[in-house]
C-alpha cells in the first residue's frame, strides 16, 4: 500500500491581503447597490406619472396625448420629461371634473339666464321641499362646500357665497341678483331687487 502524503491547505494569503481582499468585495457590492438607486427613481417616478396622467383628460394636450407616452417619455428622457409633466399636469383638468363641469356650468352667464318678474326675497313656490341641497360645487377644485360659504374647505379659494331667505337660495353676481329654481336646477334673473 502507498500513501500519499496528506497536506493541508493552507493559506497563502496574509491577513492584509484577507482585509483587502474582502474590502474589494464590499465595495464592489456597495457600487452595485449606488447603481440600482437611478434605476428605482426613474421607474418609481414613471409609475406616479403613469397613475396620475390616468386620472387627467389629456385629449387637448399638445405635448402628449395619452398616459402611455408620458410614461414612455419618463423611462427614456426621464431629465427632460419628469419636469415637463409637472408643468403640463397644471393646466390639464381631471377626468371627472371635466364631466362635472359639461353637466353643470359653475359660472352664471347673464345672457343665457331666463328673464322673470321681479320677486321679493320669499319663498318660492317653484321650490321642492325635501330637494334642497345644502351643498354645491366650488366653482375651483369642483368638490362639495357648503352653499352659504366664501371660501371653499378643500382648495381655500374664494367664490360668491349663496344667501338662503325663506328656503330660496340667491347670489349676486355682476348682472344683478339671480335667485336658484331647485327643481330645473337653472338661475333665474330677479329685476328689481
């Protein structure tokens, strides 16, 4: 039988070539680490404008039309198209608000408004009874303020407060005082008053 002669390995390496060793390691990984970060801001950031840009009515927009090239545009120029969203997204409206707005007109056009008798501040019989709302639409941020208030809760922007005598809602506004005819949901004009 012949034996072979068993020898251990050992290490040929100092421990200053050890420390080095695995500092270059941790570095190395630390590197990698550094260079994800750009990565998940720039897909991050492409998901927010993705699911915002979904929410806004971008038919009109002159840049970008659809919620796909801006999210496109931020992953490939994301310098050069994140800020730029930011300025578009102000001047492009919700979907929702812009189907509210198309239902119910906030401002009261003076021409358009029908032309009736003068009334006095009393009530009117053109008024249901359990259909009184006490709430309207800011005519800013389009969300629900109440009818006798200046300033909206939501956006604090300031509008005309409705003044409500003897359950029929009125405003003044620069043609005169109109007065709210609840069952057509219409402005009517009060000469006179």
């Amino acid at each position: 039988m012949s034996s072979f002669p068993v020898t251990l390995r050992t290490s040929t390496l100092t421990s200053d070539e050890r420390r080095e060793s695995l500092n270059r390691r941790m570095r190395f990984a630390e590197e990698r680490r550094m260079r994800l970060i750009p990565i998940f801001i720039v897909v991050g950031s492409a998901i927010w404008v993705g699911v915002d840009a979904s929410k806004r009515d971008w038919r009109n927009d002159r840049f970008a039309t659809k919620t796909a090239y801006w999210v496109l545009g931020t992953l490939l120029l994301w310098i050069l198209i994140f800020p730029t969203y930011f300025i578009h997204r102000e001047h492009v409206p919700l979907k929702n608000a812009a189907s509210k707005e198309q239902r119910r007109p906030q401002s009261i056009d003076v021409a358009s408004v029908v032309t009736e008798e003068p009334r006095t501040l009393t009530a009117s019989p053109l008024v249901a009874p359990n259909s009184i709302e006490v709430y309207r639409e800011c005519p800013h941020c389009a969300k629900a303020m109440p009818r006798d208030a200046s300033t909206c809760p939501h956006c604090l922007e300031e509008s005309r407060a409705w003044v409500n005598s003897d359950g029929v809602w009125w405003v003044e506004n620069e043609g005169g005082w109109f007065w709210l005819n609840e069952l057509s949901g219409t402005w009517i004009e009060s000469e006179g008053v």
